[in-house]
C-alpha cells in the first residue's frame, strides 16, 4: 500500500487462518491461555456458540466452544476455535507490525498442537469514509460505488454495493455500505468487544464503510512462511481495491496533519 497514511480511515482489521480441526482442543487451552498471557494477552474469556449439525435431515444443535485471549488496553484479539484463529484490531499500525503479531499467536497455537494443514487464509480491512468539515462524500468515493440515491432524490439513508473477483489464487470480496448513523460492524463479525480509536468515537453522520476481505480456499502443508507470504500477497490485493474506489483528494485529506 505504498508509504502510511498519517490519518488512515482503517477502523477494524482482522486475520484469519483456517486449520485442520482440533477436536481436543479444550485440553490444550491452559497451556495455550499461559503463553498468551506471558506474550502480551491476558484478557482471557471462553465463549459458547450454538450451531446446528444436519442429520437425517433434521437439524441437531450442538455447542462449540471458542476462546479469545486480548491485550490490556483492548484493542488487539485473539479468537481461537477448533479450526481456526483470528486476529482482530482496532489499532492497526502498520502491516508489518500487525502480521507479526498474527504469526507469533498462530506459532504458538502451533507449538502447543502441532498443526497439519491451513485451508483457508484472509485478510479484511473496515475503513470509515466519513466527509471532513463541509465536504460531501462524492469527494471521497468514485462514482460507481455511492449508488443511485442522486438519481432518485430524496434524503439519501442507506446504500449497499457488493462485488466479488477473482484474481489469480484469491478472492476479493469488496462491500460500499453508506448509510447516517453511528459507526458499526458488519453483521458477521458483530460487536469484537474492542476500543476503537478517540478519532472514530464521534458521530459519523452520512458516512461509508469500506469493507474489503481477501482470501485464499487452498489445503496447504502448515508453514508459517507460507502464511506470511499469502498475507503479503492479499494485503498488496486489498490495497488495490483501496485505491481503487477511493479519490485522489481523499488520499490528500487524510495524508494531512
């Protein structure tokens, strides 16, 4: 994404690797809690999810299990299930410093069950594109994605864009969602029980959310190098759609002071 934004409207950014299933894997959560504890996490919670098995086809509920281990100052996440692990932040940085972080909790999850393979690796960034002082939002946003509300008149209250491509190995999946509200989060990812940033703690108005996630679906040997140069790979894809759908004189505000 070239050189850092001083005023980056990143506001929520998460990644996630997919594993092979560790179905014992509450055994090994007291060991997994302790090295997350001593590298930095020690807000530590265990989460009951119902989901539903198809059997016979007849629904069966059945409980899963899931832990998130966080940092202090609540924004950096760890969500561990049986299959998977997240990393969610409200305080990005840089993206170097933030595929660190992620690469030293999935080795230590590695370090305590031995992983196999990875099926799936993404990456997804929210941003709030919400106009400074009096500007409009068509100052930030190209065309094509702020929808047809000034063809139909009226006071504009939502607006919904989703395109899905394929480039190479990965997938892009990229959502437009303006709409005068509070800032939120999608309804899959819910409320991550983070502190966002002071600057975002403000009434947003008519905004947008970019949110933009990349992802490979591909059964691979577990390496931690191949994660990392997956990641790399998608984070110079998804900074593509960011420039892409932003405007030059977007990139200018939020390079200022």
């Amino acid at each position: 994404m070239g050189t850092p934004l001083r005023n980056p409207p990143v506001y929520f950014t998460l990644a996630q690797v997919k594993f092979n299933p560790i179905l014992k894997l509450d055994e090994f959560v007291p060991t997994i809690q302790e090295a997350f504890r001593r590298a930095g996490y020690p807000d530590f919670a265990a989460h009951a999810v119902t989901t539903f098995k198809i059997s016979m086809l007849t629904p069966e509920p059945q409980m899963v299990n899931s832990y998130s281990f966080g940092d202090s100052a609540k924004t950096h996440s760890f969500v561990l299930a049986r299959d998977s692990l997240t990393l969610q932040s409200t305080d990005y940085g840089t993206f170097n410093s933030f595929c660190e972080k992620f690469e030293g909790g999935l080795k230590m999850i590695h370090d305590a069950v031995q992983l196999d393979f990875v099926a799936r690796i993404g990456l997804r960034y929210l941003d709030r594109i919400a106009p400074l002082g009096e500007d409009q939002l068509e100052q930030y946003l190209k065309p094509q994605v702020l929808g047809i509300r000034d063809l139909i008149g009226g006071a504009p209250l939502h607006s919904y864009c989703e395109t899905l491509t394929q480039i190479s190995g990965a997938r892009l999946l990229s959502r437009v969602f303006i709409h005068a509200g509070p800032l939120g989060f999608p309804p899959d990812i819910g409320q991550p029980g983070l502190q966002l940033q002071e600057r975002f703690n403000v009434p947003a108005g008519l905004h947008a959310v970019l949110d933009t996630d990349g992802f490979v679906e591909q059964r691979i040997p577990f390496s931690i190098e191949a994660v990392r140069n997956h990641l790399h790979e998608l984070h110079e894809l998804v900074g593509d759609v960011f420039k892409a759908l932003a405007t030059p004189y977007a990139f200018e505000m939020w390079n200022k002071q």
